[in-house]
C-alpha cells in the first residue's frame, strides 16, 4: 500500500511526486510511456519563474538559449516586449528527466491507467500491470485525462530545424487567413530552430506554408482550454493540464503546473495530519490554487475568445494600441 499515487511521469507529476517523497510519503509514479520526457510534445520556451521551483536550473545542462524579448507580428504591424533573461529555450526531454532524478521516486514505466476506483480506506489504480493501491491518487496525466476525456483541446505542433540560431528573441505570429484560433511561432533553440503552432485546425502543411519550410522533425502535442468543473473529489486530486491549468493565451502550462504541484503537496500533507481524505478537506487545493491562477486563466480565456473572433485589422489595431502601454511589471505568466 502506497501513501501517494501519481498517475503521470511529466514535470507536475514529477515535481508533486518528489515533494510527497521528501515529505517522508511512500509514493510511486504511474507513467505509460517507456521513459521520461519522451516522445516530446511540448515546446521548451519556459518562463524564468521556473527559477523558483528549481534554482539550480541553470547548472542542469538543460538551458539551450536565454531570451530577452518577444515580438509579436501581425498582418501589419508589430509589438516588442522586451525583458532582460524573461524566459529560458530548455531541452525538455533532458528538463523531465532531472525532475525525476531529483524526485527519488519509483517510476512504473510502460505503465497505463484505465481505471480508478476509491474505497473507504484507500484508492485504487487499474492498470494494464495490475492494480495500484494508495491513500491517495494525484491525477497529473495530460490533457486525455482519465477523469477529464470529454473537454475541449486544440493541437499544438512543433518543426525543429537543424542550424545554429542563438538569437534573443522569439517571434509570435498572427494569420487569420492561415490560422483563426492560434498563432505560429519561432524559438531559436541554439544548435537548432523551432517552427511552431496551435489551434483547432492547424497542420503542418500551414508551418511549411507560413515559413517556408521543408526539411524538418515533426512532434505534437494536445493543448487543453480552459480547467476542468473540479480538481478534487475524495482521495484524488488533479494538477497540471489533466485538471486544465495551462495558459488559454498560449498553451504553456509548466509554470501553472508547477505552482499547483506545490499547492497539491501542501494539501496532501495536510490530509495526512489529520487523517482525513475527504472533499472537505482537499477541496482546500482547489481554493488555494483558484486564487493563485484563477484569474490569470480566466483572462487568457477571454483573450482567446477574442482570437477566435477578431479579424486581422482587430488585431493590427490591438498591436497598435499596445505599443503605448508599459510592459515593465509583467512576466510570462502574469503571476505577480
């Protein structure tokens, strides 16, 4: 009998499971695929909030480029936001894999959850290696979630480029005739380019078209909009795009997803002072990450809303507008 379950070997998963263990909990992490952080299928531009939650980041050997400004382009026109050192160009399979290093957790690999089934002592994981039990379980397993399969997701896709590029910027670009809900991007990665872009109908013939393309690797990935109803019910708890806590305006969830592994642990600890795993008690991480992020989501929301909506003279006039405003107290996340 395990203390924590944790269904996903991602970086929430991962970050949950290491702060449990360190806690003194017997955890073990679920995780389907045959190894950490593959196959890839998210970017690896990350905010420099990361710091906060692994301060030796940058003496991991995941760091590939540092970035100190983005523009954004539209039909015609275009915005700088600029900030020294604003987020890191990581190797995100290399990323996952320290995370789990430092967690000193067991990893079941090649390890599918089907089923969870919660009794009055303990939960139960069916798998496809049999069944897994524990006080609790923590949902962390993507956006096709177990506990969350009918909601809305758009596709995010990545093209990686061999060539040198060690530029300082990242370009967000906006094409209504190509893409209604989303933008293209491009990541310089250092030894290589990342070509990208999400929405609900996107292809990779769109980056090869809007680029100019050819030869290229391909990974993608599902992107899920907005958080589920409820993160929480008796002895489970979900974190990081399973429970929809990713930003709306961009698809990144790292940071969201970390802040809400820290919040998880913390009430997990809790549940286990008083020995109660009931709604009562662990509904206290849905109110505690809700006032960390929920604002922040609820706004990406509403910009996303007016992506969907807006024609490309809206948005060159929403570049325009923003050339005026002051930029200085923000960060990638808008967690201030």
């Amino acid at each position: 009998m395990l203390d924590v379950i944790v269904v996903g070997g991602g970086p929430v998963g991962l970050h949950t499971a290491g702060l449990c263990k360190r806690m003194g909990y017997k955890v073990a992490v679920l995780e389907e695929d045959a190894s950490i952080g593959e196959p890839l299928r998210c970017s690896g531009l990350i905010s420099r909030n990361v710091t906060k939650f692994f301060p030796d980041i940058e003496k991991w050997g995941v760091v590939e480029n540092v970035i100190d400004y983005a523009v954004l382009h539209s039909r015609k026109s275009d915005l700088t936001l600029r900030k020294t050192k604003a987020a890191y160009v990581i190797d995100r399979s290399l990323f996952d894999k320290k995370i789990a290093e430092q967690s000193g957790c067991e990893i079941k690999f090649g390890c599918r959850a089907g089923k969870i089934n919660v009794r009055d002592d303990h939960v139960e994981i069916i798998t496809n290696k049999g069944d897994v039990k524990g006080e609790m379980a923590i949902i962390c397993d993507g956006p096709n979630s177990m506990l969350s399969k009918k909601r809305k997701v758009v596709k995010g896709l990545i093209a990686i480029v061999k060539g040198e590029n060690h530029a300082k910027n990242v370009d967000l670009c906006f094409n209504k005739s190509l893409l209604h809900d989303g933008f293209f991007w491009k990541i310089p990665r250092g030894k290589t380019t990342e070509y990208g872009a999400w929405g609900s109908t996107v292809k990779f013939t769109d980056i090869e078209k809007f680029f100019g393309i050819k030869k290229y690797e391909k990974f993608a990935g599902l992107i899920p909009i907005g958080p589920v109803k409820k993160s929480y019910s008796e002895r489970i708890l979900m974190a990081g795009s399973s429970a929809g806590q990713v930003k709306p305006w961009s698809g990144g969830g790292v940071i969201y997803g970390l802040t809400c592994a820290e919040i998880a642990a913390k009430t997990i600890e809790k549940a286990f002072k008083c020995n109660d795993f009931s709604e009562f008690v662990l509904k206290q991480y849905e109110t505690a990450w809700q006032k960390k992020i929920g604002r922040q989501i609820k706004m990406g929301l509403i910009f996303r809303k007016f992506l969907e909506h807006s024609n490309d003279f809206q948005l060159d006039a929403a570049l325009r507008t923003g050339k005026i405003m002051n930029y200085s107290w923000m960060d990638m996340d808008f967690i201030v």
